[in-house]
C-alpha cells in the first residue's frame, strides 16, 4: 500500500489549455479517494498523471514519499482498470488474471502464480469461469476479471478510470458493493474516476469534486452533502439536486418566489445586506405539512403553493413547483448548468413527499420547509455564505474514523 501527494499539479497541451490546474491533494494510505465532475473537469487527466501516461507539465507527484514525475509507469506499482477492460480475447479468464505476473520483471514459480490467480478468483466469484474466454462473460463478470488482473500484482495503488460506465443500472449497483467490499478486505489505496455522482457517494471515503481542472472541494460524502463550498459542489451533488431560489433579505425574513421563509438568525444574516442571494434548499428537507411532526414545526415555515405534477415512486414522491423566472439570476444559473453538463436549471422547485401524501398536480396544497438546513449562496462568487467549517470538518473526520475501523475489521477477519 502507499501513501500519493499531488503538489500544485498542472497539465497543459500544446495549445496552452490547462486541462488540469494547480490541484493539490494528499491521499492517506488504504484511502479511498474518488474524483468526480463533468465531462471535460480534468479527472481522468488527472488519473493519467498519477499512473504516468500523461507527462507532468508541472507540479510534483509523490508515491510514499518518493517523487515519481520522471518515473516510467511500470516501475510505480500501480494498477489500473479501464473502463472497456483491456482483457485478451485469446486467453481464459486464468490465462487473462495471470498475465500481469507473467510481465514482471521478478517472475514468480508457476505455484505462487496459480495461488496469487485462485485467491483473486475466489475473491471475486469467478471460480467456475476459469477456463472461459472472455467473449462468453457478461459485461460485469469481465469487469471482475480486469479487477483479478489488478489484485495479482499486489501493487501499491488501484486507479479506477470510468470502471462501470459500460453497465446497466442494476449492474452498477451490484458492482459499486463489490468494489467497495474488496477495497476494504485489501486495505488497499484507491482512486476512482466517474461522472457519476451516485458513485462518488457510495463508494468514497473522500471524494475530491473538479471543475474546469481546478479542485473545488475534498471532502468526506456527507460533508460535501451537507456543507457544500459553493453552489457547483451544491448543485453537482445529490440528487435530485438541490434547488436554488433567488431571495432577499426583508425585515428579518427571506422573501422568495415562493413565499416567506422565517430562518434562524445566522440564515438571516448570511442575506442581510445584500441586494439578492441564491437559497440552497435540498428537495427532503420540504415536506406535505399534514406529514410533520408538531414538534418540528416551529423549525420551519408553512408554504402555500400548486404543484404543476407529482410523481409517485412507492417508498416516496416528488412534487414540482414552478415560479416565475428572475432575470437577476438568470446569467448566474445559465453559467452553472453549462458548468455542470445541463442544458438549463429550470426556474423550478423539487420537494419530496411522504409516499402516502395525497398532493397532486393542479390542487392547492400546504407544504412545510425545514429552514434550518437552507444554505445562502453570494450571486457573484458562488460561495457559500452559510458553510459550518468546523462541523464539516468533523463529518470528514468521523468518516476517517470509520475507514480506519472498517479495514481492521476486514484484515481481522482474513486473518
């Protein structure tokens, strides 16, 4: 295992465009470490970078310590899953998860090879497909075995790039619980590149969140969740994602399309004085007001509003609210759905509903928001002018914690 440091890491092409710009970010041994963003954020530069098959422009790399910008790839001990697999169609699946040992300069015996194979094949499921080729795998039977062909190497680092992108729904699920089970049972350092932000959340320990090439936040899930640093991070993450509503300060209360909204006092003040904020208000934190308990009530605020439609989907439902366009923010949201890969972010209010509300599009209904969780975005800058630091940064290190118990637990039971 091993510790990486990136230290001020530029990447720029002929053309002079930085496709990656000044990201620092250490990575703790045994860490689980997703980058996420858009199409075109750098990440997979990024990844290209740590394992050697893009030159540094600029910046330091550092495995456990040791600079390696100058380092070939084969002599980093890292191994890397691509997204299409890179498997062999001529050899089997043993043939295929022996391979990388057959490469390395310090050949093992034919015994410690076939150990190093089953171990893997075991760890994966893959016993009864030994002798198969890979044409007659499924996509995520293939997907394991490019993951055998990693763990054999017993190499220092695991890169992921776009490991699932190729799978189905149902198969993604099923595979994002695999992967994070078997990083764990190996304690081993991994970095994961992916678009998809339901990954980012379920499989990282930290999640790092680019834009444009620069890192916008480092953070555990929960943190990134619940203590976003801008309105990218805030808009790029959950999902359905959270809403944003122009508002302004009046008379102790914020005024917005949708009505009043009473807040405690460092909500309030985070828009005293300025002629428009944005709100970040997340779609579970609104709810059928028949549905809360009284004592949440004093909280929030009541609303009035009509729901254009709703959506029914068994465990809850979703309400869409329509309000009137601002053209004070437009420009703001225009450039953040651009920014985050979207055509547009509709002047639109999602809220989640207990599944058995009866709201239905058209009719009139009395919703209840959680003002307590409202976050306060600055229209120019885009930063978040209610971020708790302090308890953002204790989400990250319970989550820290948590690792650190989860791989003893794993190594306690191997042994």
């Amino acid at each position: 295992m091993a510790t990486i440091e990136l230290k001020n890491l530029v990447k720029k092409y002929d053309d002079g465009f930085p496709a990656v710009n000044d990201v620092s970010l250490d990575i703790a041994d045994g860490e689980f470490v997703i980058l996420v963003g858009p199409s075109g954020c750098g990440k997979s530069t990024l990844l290209r970078m740590i394992v050697g098959l893009e030159d540094i422009t600029a910046g330091d790399l550092l495995i456990d310590g040791t600079r390696v910008n100058e380092v070939a790839p084969r002599d980093r001990n890292l191994a890397m899953v691509f997204q299409n697999y890179a498997l062999y169609p001529h050899l089997t699946v043993y043939e295929n998860i022996a391979f990388p040992m057959k490469l390395s300069k310090n050949r093992l015996s034919e015994e410690e090879t076939d150990e190093r194979v089953r171990r893997a094949s075991a760890m994966l499921g893959l016993d009864e497909h030994l002798d198969r080729k890979p044409g007659n795998l499924s996509g995520g039977q293939r997907q394991r075995v490019a993951m055998g062909r990693a763990i054999v190497r017993e190499a220092d680092a695991f890169l992921f790039d776009e490991l699932l992108s190729n799978l189905d729904a149902k198969l993604r699920g099923q595979m994002r619980t695999q992967i994070a089970q078997l990083q764990r049972q190996l304690g081993i350092t991994s970095v994961y590149v992916t678009h998809d932000q339901t990954e980012a959340m379920t499989l990282g320990d930290r999640v790092a969140v680019l834009k444009k090439g620069r890192l916008q936040q480092v953070a555990s899930p929960r943190e990134l969740y619940e203590q976003p640093v801008n309105l990218f991070v805030a808009g790029f993450i959950g999902s359905p994602s959270m809403n944003f509503l122009p508002a302004r300060e009046v008379d102790g209360a914020l005024q917005t399309p949708l009505g009043s909204l009473s807040a405690p006092e460092t909500v309030i003040a985070a828009a005293r004085g300025r002629d428009l904020v944005l709100l970040g208000i997340r779609p579970e934190h609104f709810e059928d007001r028949e549905f809360v308990d009284e004592a949440l009530l004093p909280h929030g605020t009541e609303l009035t509003a009509t729901p254009s439609h709703t959506e029914w989907l068994g465990n809850e439902q979703y309400g869409y609210l329509d309000y009137e366009k601002n053209p004070q923010v437009g420009e703001v949201l225009q450039e953040l759905a651009q920014d985050l890969d979207q055509d547009e972010i509709p002047p639109q209010v999602v809220v989640t509903l207990n599944s058995a509300s009866r709201i239905r599009g058209g009719s009139e209904a009395t919703l209840w928001v959680d003002t307590r969780k409202v976050h306060v975005f600055d229209v120019s800058t885009g930063e978040n002018l209610t971020r708790d630091e302090d308890k953002g940064a204790e989400l990250t290190r319970q989550a820290t914690e948590d690792r650190e118990r989860e791989i003893q637990r794993a190594a306690e039971v191997d042994s």
